[in-house]
C-alpha cells in the first residue's frame, strides 16, 4: 500500500476553480482501479488550506493513476491556483 499526502496553499482568490477541479480528481480517482480511498479536506476556518489524502493497493495503480486522462489533464493547471503544494509519498 502506498499513501500520498498533498498539502496545498491556494490563492483565495482562485479557490473556488481549485476546489472544482480538484473535486472532479477525486470523483475520477476514486474510480480507479487500486484506489483505496481518496479523500479532499480544507480546515475550517482555513478554507485556502487543502489536503488531498490518497491510498493507492500498490507503487504500479500509483502510477497507473498518475498517467491517466484526468489526472495528465487537471494536474497541470494546479500550480497557477496555488501559492504551495507539497507531496509526501510513504
């Protein structure tokens, strides 16, 4: 099993079109074959905060996921609507 932690800073001002497209990810994600669960978070009260928790069965449905349409297409149009992002593999 392999667990994928993505912690983001948005803008604010672009949160609302983060937020969809990231929804659309984790709707298509969790679809996936090997998706353990995926989950979208935002702290209360910290609302440009965002947390992507992700458990993949295996490194390969990882993989297989970061090659997908959905995923080619949406992840690059994330870093013109935050200010960080970090990813954690374990």
């Amino acid at each position: 099993m392999i667990r994928v932690v993505v912690k983001i800073l948005a803008h604010k001002e672009k949160l609302v079109e983060l937020m969809s497209l990231l929804s659309r990810l984790e709707s298509e994600s969790r679809k996936e074959q090997g998706c353990v669960s995926y989950t979208l978070y935002q702290r209360p009260g910290e609302q440009e905060r965002v947390f992507i928790f992700e458990e993949w069965a295996s490194k390969e449905h990882l993989e297989r996921h970061e090659a997908t349409a959905h995923f080619t297409e949406i992840a690059p149009q994330l870093g013109n609507l935050t200010q960080e992002t970090i990813i954690e593999k374990f």
